[in-house]
C-alpha cells in the first residue's frame, strides 16, 4: 500500500484556523452524513474510546506522547508512526543561516529541553520556485511539493522500520533542481516510506541552502570571514552527513553504511561529495542519476560574480556584511542582474552562475576521481541516466512526424557543421527509433555520464552504469524516457508518482527489480542478487551498461560509435 501523498500535500497547502463556529458546522455536516447519531456517542465520549477495534483494522497512523520518540544530539524528538514506518520530518541538522550566520558554514542546531515535534517537512532553501499554475503541464507532471521558504532549511526528514539496533543501511537523498532549486521532498517520488518499508532500510532526504545564499563567492572580497562562502550550500550536506553518522544509529541505521543518491543537480551533488575529502567516512557509496561531475566551477569566476554582486549592491568590501540583513527575495534578484552584467561584460570567461567551486580547501580544484588519495572517499559507484531526458514532443504533438531533414534544422545551431553526420550515426546505431527520438537522443547523450564512469574507474572501488529506457503510456506514448521518470523506480514507488508512471503492474515489475538491485548495492557495493539479469562492473574498454526495461539486458556501450560522431 502505498502513501497518497497527493491527499497529504493537500493537507499540507490547507492552514485551517478553526473557531467555534467552523468547529460545529464541520461536526453538524457529518452528523448529517451519518443520519442518526448512537445515544451512547452523544452521552459517552469515554465509551467511544474504550471501544476496541478488530486486530485486522488497527489504525495505520499512530502518534502519542510516547509513540515514535528518538534520541538526538541536540535533544528528543517526536514523530509518529504510518503503514509501521516510523516517520520525523523537519528534523534541524543546522542552526537557522538568516542574518549574521549568512554565507557561512552551517552551525550546529541549538540543543533543545523538551520533547520536539517532528511532524512536518522542514522549511525549502530561498529560491524563485516553478511555475505552478493550473495551465503548466510541467507542475502537473512533476506535482512540485513546497511550502513555507526560507533560511531556516537546514533540516532533514527520516523514515525507518524501526528505532531498535538493526543497523540498516541508509540512504541519503540529495534534491535535484541545479543547485538553485528544489527540496527533498519536491517530487512524490522523493517519499521514503515505500522504500524504506520494502528494503529494511533507513531513508533520509535532506535540505539545504541552495543559489546565491549557497554559493556566493565573496572569498576575494570578503577576507578570512568570508573564505568559504562559495561552498556554503556543499558545506550543509557535508553537516547533514555528520549529523546521520552521529544519530542515525538512534533511528535503526547503520552509520558505517551510508549511500548518496541524487538526481540531475541531485547526481551532481552526488558526485562533488565523492570528492570531498569532508566526506571521508561519512558515505559509504554513490548513486548519481542523469547528473554528474568531475570537476567543481571555476574559483576565478565564481570570485568576480562576487565582486560583481558588490558592486551591483553598491557597497564597498568593508560594507559587505550589509548583505547578511537584505531580505532573502532582494539579495536574490540583486545577485541575478550581478550575473547577468558579468555575461555580458566576460563573453566566454566561462559559465556564470551558483555553484559548488573549486577552492582546493572543501573541493579540488582539478579532476575528480583521479587517484586512491587517502584523503579522500573511494567509494563504488552506480551511474544511471534515461533514453530521453527531453522529450520534444511531450506536449507539442506536431513533432512526432518530424522528419530527419527536420532535426537536422532544429540541431544545427547547437552541433553545426556535424550535425548531418551526428544524425546520421545515430539513425544508424538506432534503426528502430522515429526521427523525433533520434532528436531526444541526441539531445541527451551520454557523453557527459561516460566521461564522469570512465574518470571513476581511476580509482579502485568499483562502477556500475545503467541506462534508463522504460517508457510511460502518458501524453499519446510521447513522454518517452524522460528526465527522472526513474527516481520512482529505485524508490518503489512508481503508484505514487503516477504522473510520472501511470501505475500499476507493468512499472511496479520493473520498480522491484531496481529497487532490489539498489538494495544490494547500499548492503554490499554490488547490485547483483535480484531478478535483473548479472549486471557486471563497468570498465572503459567495454563500457558494460544495464539497459533498464520491461526486459532488461547487459550492453556494451550500445551509443558508442554515435557518441563519437558528437565528438
């Protein structure tokens, strides 16, 4: 059974003040439903609630002053308990980042004396969220998750199957959204519950500082104070991964066993963590979907953008804590139009924008992954990324008769010269596939995830590579693979995320299968073991790949030869 968690965030958007009067006019609407209201109910509360239910229809949610109660360093905490899964949601693993603890490394939450509520998910990172109008397909296929925004986001949500000494392996969500949007729990498929449940395990999702309040580089402007401003918002997950090795244990998790997954600027994450020496002993292995890394952004860069923001501000390196006290929504929109006039002035100076940097004190400055350095994790990695990430014709139906000649139109501005031949190879490599699916797979290769399997191999631990290709009956068949469409998959909870799956038995088979093979890899660094056929590590002369599908197979680098037509 799974959580219909469509129902819950509508709870969770409705704040209901109730008064008297809404009090007896819900309570009068429902005696009306019911017809003739018992006697004993109307003269006896205490007979209603000595009434014992039927072993077979005990309440699926429980929660009481002494239900779900789990140690922490900084104090208790109280959640409650669903379908037998014990659930804290908005648990603080940092102290709130507003005002003077802007643009610093995370501080530790202040210890509490009672018993606190962790009943409801934690505050997301200040950002310019999605369009969620009734017209936008994309928040109907995606149903974005949000609620209240701002600085105080340094929190985290737990699902377990027990507070005992099981040391289950744990999982570690890591958001996608680019490093400026999203929350862990942005999308139903991000819910721990189903996961957690069916695999015997510890799922955690976190919050973090994300944008320019995560990553604004001031360490060229702002002296020793402000050195590690551009790698705020890796620095929180780096604090959430010290906080679950210090209580996870107090939630039924093994903190000797911790796996990070991610999906797009999720995977990214994923990635950068890998390389963190920070993260050493903290994670345990890695799982980045449809985004990777294997370098950080360019520190020279990200300090000029920080000298641009100043000046946009008009404030002098002296004045530069004037930004701590600037609303969240205002530094947002100075920061935007600071970017936009570095563009302008720095035509190819390279990329502008709020990310993790390289500074050679949190992250390297070079290549990831490029040796066993001791200093660093050297965990086994599993790569995954779908046929589709983008569908052209998802919501434009003309498109799906396009023609070869056609793509080669609409890619010309992005491959030039090549664009014939990459067409070419790729009708080749893909026989079966329409002109518009060449066009997506194009558009989405794997260039940049085999570049980031190939630099992992430099170090021992070993690599798996999957490859997304399960194709939802929504839209006339035209979403196609698409761009995490298999987050559900991994999680089991393709009946939740039905926008992205339709549900029911054909994506739960496959769901399992992956799930199984997840499981696998958290307990042992290997995903064999299940019903998916032997997925043998992945090696850049053969470039092994797991083709996930209703039938699923081992290939050996099946786009390689395309990929090479890119260049």
């Amino acid at each position: 059974m799974t959580f219909d968690l469509l129902n819950f965030s509508i709870m969770k958007g409705t704040r209901m003040k109730m008064n008297r009067r809404s009090f007896i006019g819900q309570t009068g609407i429902g005696t009306a439903a019911l017809g003739v209201v018992p006697a004993a109910s109307m003269t006896s509360c205490a007979a209603s609630q000595t009434q014992e239910s039927p072993q077979n229809d005990a309440p699926i949610l429980q929660i009481g002053d002494n239900i779900a109660v789990a140690e922490t360093a900084y104090g208790k905490v109280k959640g409650f308990i669903l379908r037998d899964v014990y659930t804290f949601l908005g648990i603080p693993y940092g102290d709130d980042m507003s005002g003077k603890n802007r643009f610093m490394p995370p501080q530790k939450p202040k210890p509490w004396d009672d018993v606190r509520p962790a009943v409801f998910y934690g505050n997301s990172a200040p950002q310019n969220i999605y369009n969620r109008s009734p017209e936008s397909y994309s928040a109907f296929i995606d149903h974005w998750n949000y609620d209240e925004i701002s600085e105080d986001c340094l929190r985290l949500n737990v699902w377990s199957p027990g507070l005992d000494a099981k040391n289950r392996p744990v999982m570690v969500w890591l958001h996608g959204g680019g490093y400026r949007n999203g929350n862990g729990i942005e999308h139903d498929g991000y819910h721990g519950e189903n996961f957690s449940k069916y695999g015997d395990a510890v799922f955690c999702s976190i919050n973090h500082r994300l944008g320019p309040i995560g990553f604004s580089d001031f360490s060229s402007v702002g002296g020793e104070k402000y050195k590690h401003s551009g790698n705020a918002g890796m620095l929180d997950i780096i604090e959430a991964l010290r906080w679950i090795n210090e209580n996870i244990a107090n939630f039924g998790g093994d903190p000797g066993n911790v796996t990070v997954m991610g999906q797009s600027g999720g995977g990214s994450k994923v990635s950068t963590v890998a390389a963190m020496p920070a993260a050493k002993g903290l994670v345990h292995k890695g799982v980045p979907l449809s985004g990777s890394s294997i370098e950080s952004g360019d520190r020279a860069v990200s300090q000029k953008i920080g000298e641009y923001i100043l000046k946009e501000a008009g404030l002098k390196p002296s004045q530069i804590d004037k930004l701590q006290d600037m609303p969240w929504k205002n530094y947002l929109d100075l920061t935007d139009r600071a970017a936009k006039k570095y563009a302008e002035e720095n035509p190819g100076a390279g990329r502008a924008g709020f990310r993790p940097v390289g500074d050679d004190i949190h992250i390297p400055s070079g290549r990831f992954f490029s040796n066993d350095s001791a200093d660093k994790p050297n965990i086994p990695m599993l790569f995954c990324t779908t046929f589709n990430e983008s569908s052209p014709s998802r919501t434009d139906a003309s498109l799906e008769d396009i023609t070869l000649e056609g793509i080669i139109e609409k890619l010309h501005g992005n491959y030039g010269e090549k664009t014939t031949g990459i067409v070419a190879a790729y009708s080749k490599a893909f026989p079966e596939c329409k002109p518009v699916e060449i066009w997506s797979l194009i558009s989405s290769n794997r260039t940049r995830v085999v570049q980031a399997a190939n630099a992992k191999t430099g170090q021992s631990a070993p690599v798996y590579m999957a490859w997304f290709g399960w194709q939802p009956p929504l839209f006339d068949n035209r979403m196609r693979a698409f761009h995490c469409v298999d987050i559900c998959f991994w999680y089991n909870n393709t009946d939740l995320m039905l926008s992205h799956t339709g549900g029911e038995a054909r994506p739960r088979a496959l769901s399992h299968k992956m799930a199984d093979a997840l499981l696998n890899f958290m307990r042992n660094g290997d995903p064999n073991g299940g019903a998916l056929p032997f997925w043998p590590a992945y090696s850049v002369e053969n470039g092994e790949t797991m083709v996930l599908n209703d039938e699923s197979s081992v290939q050996n680098d099946p786009d390689r030869e395309a990929r090479r037509a890119i260049g």
